[in-house]
C-alpha cells in the first residue's frame, strides 16, 4: 500500500546501507541526500571490494553518469551479487541514447543483472526500448508516444518497473500506471538531481521491501515534496541545492503522505 | 562586438552544450555553474565515447587538475574531434609549472589540439611561455612581465588567445589586450572558481562562434558580476558558493554590459 | 602547548601547501575546508606526479574513502616521499573493517609509510588494531573498550598519534589521552565531515612541526568550534554544510582557545 510516511518513518528507524556505484559529478550530492533522508549511503567501486560491500547493502544503485571500462566491470560484480542476494537494484542510464557507449552499457546491465528499477528521464528510457525507426531522442516522443506509455512499454519489455521523471513523473510495473505530480522547475537547473532522485529510490526500496512500483512510486513524492519546501524562499539554483538538504532531512512522515500528488492513470 | 548580454541572451535561446574533460574536485561546480548560466555541460571522459560527445557539442573543455594518463589520452581524442570540427577548445593548465607533468601534458595538449583560449592563473601561463631564466612561477612574475605583457606575449607565442584570471583579469589574442576588473575577493576562497571561469568560457565560445577574443572576455566580465552579487550579502566562502549559482542564473542580458568594466589596454 | 588560535594565526600566514590523496565523494569539500581554514589544498594523484608534488608539500592527507588499486601506489609513493622528508601524514582509514579490502590497504600504508596521525572513527580504529575476537565494529566497542582507551591502545600499538573522533573526540600519543568536547549533532548529517577533520588535522600539523599530539587535537577543537558556529542559525544539513565554510574563514585566532573544550584524562 502507497504510504511515503510511513516508508519514511521505517526508514529512519532502520538506516538501511544503500551502496551506490555512481558518477563523479554527483557522488557528494547522492551520498548527502541519502543521508539527509534517513539512510546509509557508501560508495566502493573498486573490483576488489565491490561484492563484499553489496553483500552488506540493503540496495543497490548504478548509474553510469561518467562512465569508463573498469567501473562496468564493477558494476556488474555488485550488480551480481545483488542479483544473488535478491536486493534492489536501481539503474540510471544517463545519457543512455547520447554515446553508443552508454546505451550498449545500460543494455548490457538490464541483461546481466536483476534491475528492479529503471529511473531515467523519457529520452534515455525511450532509447533504451526504442526501435530507430520508433523513437529517436527525447524530440520523437513529445510527437509520438506520451511518459505514461513509455514507462508502460518500458516496464513490460525491459522486465523492470520503469520511473520516467519529468514534469510530471511516471512509474510503471507494465500494468499499473502512477503519476507523480510533486517537484519544482529550480530541480532542472541543479545537476544530479535526477541522479538524487534514483539514489533516494534505492532508499525507499531498501525500506519497502517486496514493494518495488510503491517504492519507487513514495521515492519520487518525497523528493518532490521536499524540492518544494526547499524553493519555497530559495534565490536560484544554489541556495535551493543548499536547502534540498535540509527539506530532505525535514520530511514529516506524518504530513508526507497529504501533500503527495500521486495518481493512478 | 563586444556585449555580454546579448551573448548571454543568444546562450540561453540556443542552449550549446559544452562537453567538459574536467577535474573530480570541480566537476560537480563546473556542471552547475554551466547550467546555471544557462547552457548544457555535459562530462564524458572514456576513450569509448570521448569523440562520440565531442562530435554533438559545441565546444570542449579541457582541464587537467587531477589528472592521470588515460585521461590525458581522452581530452587528445575530444581534442581531435574538436579540431576536426572547428568548434572552440577552452585549456585550463591547472597547476602548470607545480609538476613537470602538468606542464609537459599542457604543452603536449597545445601542440595536438588547436587550442582556442588558454585560461589560467599568471602562474601558469607564465610557465607555458617561460624559460626558466624568464620567469620561474608566480613570484618572479611581478618583478618582470606584468600581467597584460604576459597575455599578450603567451598569445602570440602558443598561437591562442589568453585569458589570464586575477584580481584584475587581462585577455589577449596576441594584438589586443583587454582588461576585465569585475570580480570579488571571495572568489579565491573557494576552490574551483578559476576552473569555473574556465568553463564559463566554453559557454561564451560556443554562443559566440568565430569572435573567441570577445567570448573570452564577455565571459569573464559576465563571471565577475555575478561574483559581485554573490558577494552582496554572503557570510563567507561557503554561502558565497552557493548564491554563486543563483547570482549566475540571475544575470540580466539587459543590464550586464553596463556592469562590465572592461577596459582596451 | 595547546594553542589552536596561535596555530590558526601561524597557518594564516604561512599558508601550507597540503597534499591531499583523497576520495572522489569528498575532494571539493576537504578542498574547500582547508582553503576556508587559511592553508592551500592540493589534490594530486597520478604516478606520474605524486611524489614531486609530495616534495613541496607541508604535509599529506591520505584517505581511502573510494579506494582503486592504482590510487593505493600512488599513496604509498607520496608516502614514501613524505617519510623521507619527515613532513607529517594524516591517515584516514574510511571504511576500515566494512570490507577486507579497505582493512588491508590500512594496515599496509600504516606498515609503508611513516603516519603521524591516524584519524578514524572508533570502528575504523578498532578494526585496525583489534583481533576479531576483541573488537567487532563499532557496536562491541561500547560493550567493552571505550573510546578514551582505544586512542590510547591504537597510539601504543601502531606508532601513531589516534584520533579518534566521534560525539566526543579522543587523541593520544599513548600516553597522554585529550578529549575534546567541541562540535554538533549536524556533522553527522552531511557526508565527509570526518574527512575535512583529517584534512583539517593536516593543516594544523603543518602549522606546527614537532607537535604532532597538540596540533590533532588543536585541529579538532577548531573544526568543533566553525561546526558549533555553523548550526547556529542552519536549517538542516544543507546550509549547515554552506555555513561550515563560513564559519571555518571566520574563526577567531583570539577568541578560538577559549572557545575549545579540551581535557587531559
């Protein structure tokens, strides 16, 4: 059952370790939002520790944002045993559909490793199920194919439940289609924040276990949520990534599920 | 012609994206300040997809604050693709003359890139013209060449134009020199905001193609105003950083070339 | 003598350069506090330049938050330098005994390279000195050895200064215990704080050769100070983590010592 407050509230009380194998760029910022939220973050990627740090994990993240050679390799080795161990794993294909490097490397981790969800914007999730022909680019959508539909068909053929954050946010198992209606437009103009949002999805999977639509679902609201509180009296991108912070750590489990737009499409 | 605004203006219409081979300690800072002031960075730096990135960006930065060997041999790929291509190239030569390796790997990416604007401290720059009677660091610098000589000299003789940063910043393409006096003591308490200015940089080449002496310096006068703001009310270097970002994404194209205090030496 | 105003006065004016071999989630931060603090960062890690750049280093920070085998050989090259010019070695154990790999990477840089202090948290502490049938993690610590005991314990036995941090922090040369009350509940929201405590360690010990003892100490008390500044008046981890800059370029020479709460056991 759909309640952000109350994974909220587990949560905080259980601090589960969430290893994340992210990009340079964000690694700070994911590992201070997991913080701020509730839970433990680590970040280990080398080969030789990989599997012995998701062997204690309550999840897993990948993102490929800076991606090269010897990380896929450790990828895969946690994505592994995360596989064994039937923990979630989140996969964030940035810039999937930008370099044939990153879309063959999310292709390659969708086949070898167990994603539970797959959190992109419509661009890398559509180039990650799209034909040519079918969809090229974030353009081609917008003409043909609406979010709601690509994270569904996304969901049915990747085998995943499929996030496509956006304006407005879809989340899809491939039956079910839920819309996220929380956020605020500061979110675009701060970098990493769609890879924050794929980091506090591993902590909502990780607090919701055997949950994963309802999960990944609470993950979007909350953040949503808290990007609001954290506009609300910021001066542009800098001050609002400060208080993002601060919005995250003071989340009301009791207040969280009221102000969630959440819908079933 | 000369006018930040419009530059500005024209940036944010077109959005270029700047594909950045950049350091780990700024990367997260060069990204946001990109984005804040309205382009799109982009930070790729495996040999599998270097040239991919760099074949749909409008301009490239190079910056070599940790740098290691194959990264040196992605920014040569990018470098090539961008010489290809003609789109501006921006070199950071972070601590140039610190180590014979960051010196002899500035002097290798100038001699295989055709390197558009060499942004640096006086430092620096001075270490890629220098022979060591000449000028030995930053210290030997004052008693010789001042800084609008050493703009001046370092372009004609590496065949760029260069953009030397400090309290007073000094741009030249080998014949004219401008000198650039907006900016704000705090800037030199946080680190990375020379490789801001830097990527700054690429955004203004890249929204002013075939005019890199005006780019160049439009984007140092445009960095220095919103420091200038940022200043305006910050307690410290910490809430300086922050409101940096809002300060960028706030300036006005209508009312920044009446700020800029740019002067023709 | 324990001094952190006349060891902060002394570092404002000679400006240390401090090495730093640090992890990939932290570099811009400990960067940031030890320029905020009045030393000069340096972050350096490539075969190629680690030891020249050891060379005219004041100290060395080596911290093994995001570990790879490469990083480890050039710790232990910068190390080697640093013994040999006898300038100190601050030693952050991140994530000793979350993996065997984080654990022996310790043990063979403290067997390597001539560490002055070792600064951890009790669990990376005891792990580095424990039998597994004598300390298991952090939770048995309480349970038996308490903190006072293992700095004492960890400086004996590994021929280092400990510093052992945590809600109160302890330091021992082996003999003398200090324990410092400085501090706030906000440290522990926000990621890398305790690696801007060994990247502050650096900056004192560089300040003040031959005290390796007062200076970690003087480093801790200090840091507890800008962090007690810095939550007056946050609103959360986010602009408490903005304001730790402030507040660290704000510190006071003559109000500091006697601000620090600092007692011999």
């Amino acid at each position: 059952m759909l309640s952000a407050g109350a994974t909220l509230r587990s949560m905080r009380e259980q601090k589960p370790l969430v290893h994340q194998i992210t990009n340079y760029v964000v690694m700070n910022e994911t590992a201070n939002a997991t913080l701020a939220l509730g839970a433990l973050p680590v970040m280990a990627h080398a080969g030789e520790e990989v599997e012995e740090m998701a062997r204690i994990a309550s999840s897993l993240v990948l993102n490929i944002g800076t991606l090269s050679s010897h990380w896929i390799e450790s990828m895969l080795l946690a994505g592994g045993v995360a596989t064994a161990r039937r923990i979630p794993v989140v996969l964030d294909p940035v810039g999937a559909g930008a370099t044939e490097f990153r879309t063959s490397t999310s292709r390659r981790i969708l086949d070898l490793v167990d994603v539970t969800v797959l959190r992109g914007n419509a661009g890398e999730v559509a180039t990650l199920i799209g034909a040519d022909a079918e969809v090229r680019g974030v353009e081609s959508i917008a003409a043909g194919i609406d979010a709601a539909e690509l994270a569904r068909t996304a969901a049915q053929r990747l085998g995943v439940i499929a996030s496509v954050t956006g304006p407005i946010d879809h989340v899809s198992d491939g039956e079910r289609v839920l819309a996220i209606a929380n956020g605020h437009a500061l979110l675009a103009t701060v970098t990493g924040t769609g890879c924050m949002s794929s980091a506090l999805t591993g902590c909502f999977l990780a607090a919701k276990p055997g949950e994963p639509l309802e999960a990944a679902v609470e993950a979007l609201a909350a953040f949503g949520v808290a990007a609001e509180d954290a506009a609300d009296g910021a001066g542009g991108p800098g001050t609002f990534h400060a208080r993002l912070y601060d919005a995250l750590y003071a989340l009301e489990p009791e207040s969280l599920d009221g102000r969630a737009h959440i819908e079933e499409l």
